[in-house]
C-alpha cells in the first residue's frame, strides 16, 4: 500500500490525481502543518526539507511532488508518461517547464496575494512577476494549437503536471478563458473521473 503524506490542497494534491490516475491502492496520510508536524523529527526522517508530500511505497521514499508523479506512472501506469520516447520526453519538458519556468512567479504573487498581511504586501513583487505570465501562458496556449492534449491525442502526465500549475492563475485574478487553447484543454481535462476526484478532495 502505498502512502502519501500531505493534505489536497496543497503540492500534495497532485500526487493524490496521479495516484487517482494510475489506480494504485494508497492512503493519504494527513500532515498537521499548522502544529509543525512536517518540521517533527519523524518527519524529517521522510522528507529532510520539511515539507510535504512525501511518498513511501515499500522501500521507496520520495520527496518532491512531481517525481513522485514520474514514479507513480512509470511503476503502476507506464502509457501515463507517453507511448515513444518524444512523448515522455515531452511529459518530462513540460513537467519541468511548469515547475522551473511558470510555478515560480505565479506562487510569488499568490503568496504575496493570499498569504501576506496586508501591511507587508510588495505591490513591487506583484507587479514583477504578473508582467512574466501572459508570455509564459502564450507559450503553452500556442503548444496546444491544434492539439487536445500537450503530447498529443492521449492525456499525460505532462497534462497533469502542467494543469495543477497554470490552475492557480485564476486565483490571482488570470482569465484563463482569453488563451483559447488553454481553456479548451483544462475543460477536456476536467472531464476525467481521476481529476473530478482529485477535485472533491480539495474541497
Ligand atoms: N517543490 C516541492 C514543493 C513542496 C512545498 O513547498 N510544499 C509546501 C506545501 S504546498 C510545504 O510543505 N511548505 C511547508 C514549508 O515550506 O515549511 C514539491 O513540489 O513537492
């Protein structure tokens, strides 16, 4: 049984997709982050950064939220990375591209957005990084011309990874519906069984 450390609505909600995805028996373990549970010494032990999700399944203990993905698909659900080398090659790029290129200036502004107290936000910081994002999602509407899915016909991982990253710019007040692709995409996305569950668990 495979267990995944880290509540939904966090990174760990898209390792709870993939896991809905692949169809692997797992538990979902709860991390009590507002007591400091994922700076305990156990849980250290899991995760050395102190954060979450953290998946163990049998001997294999994992940190970051999408290699875990990698692992889940090429153990439980190989055709989830792509059917040739180019496809999972492309699941790897976008994977990377979401996390290196787009994730970074969209969590700066969420954060400053959401979390920071009024008083200290850094209208400087927003402005910064929101000016970053049409370029950015222009780059995977434009990738998507034509297509159903990044790789193609068939959903991947690079899909699903990518999809839980460009999902948080609405939350910064994006209209995603102005990148026609892209919201074609998400809504075929949303379609999935695995993602509609994926959805309910963060409720
Ligand atoms: N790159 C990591 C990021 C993990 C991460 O930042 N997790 C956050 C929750 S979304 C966390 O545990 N934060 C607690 C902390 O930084 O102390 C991944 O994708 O797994």
């Amino acid at each position: 049984m495979i267990t995944l450390y880290g509540n939904a609505r966090t990174s760990a909600g898209r390792c709870l997709w993939a896991l809905e995805e692949v169809g692997a028996a797992y538990e979902n373990k709860q991390v009590d982050m507002k007591n400091k549970e994922h700076k305990s010494p156990e849980f250290l032990k899991l995760n050395p950064n102190g954060k979450i999700p953290v998946m163990v399944d049998g001997d294999t203990t994992l940190f970051e939220s999408m290699a875990i993905n990698f692992y889940l698909a090429d153990k439980y659900k190989p055709e989830l990375l792509g059917s040739n080398h180019g496809e999972r090659a492309l699941s790897s790029q976008w994977s990377f591209w979401a996390s290196s290129e787009l994730q970074p200036p969209i969590i700066e502004v969420f954060i400053q957005k959401v979390f920071m107290p009024a008083d200290k936000k850094d209208q400087n910081v927003i402005d910064t990084n929101m000016e970053k994002l049409p370029t950015l999602l222009k780059v995977l509407d434009d990738s998507l011309n034509g297509k159903t899915y990044l790789n193609g016909s068939a959903f991947s991982l690079a899909d699903l990874n990518t999809y839980t990253v460009v999902s948080i710019a609405p939350h910064l007040g994006i209209d995603l519906t102005t990148y026609k692709n892209v919201d074609l995409w998400m809504k075929a996305i949303s379609d999935r069984p695995a993602y509609q569950k994926y959805s309910l668990l963060r409720k």
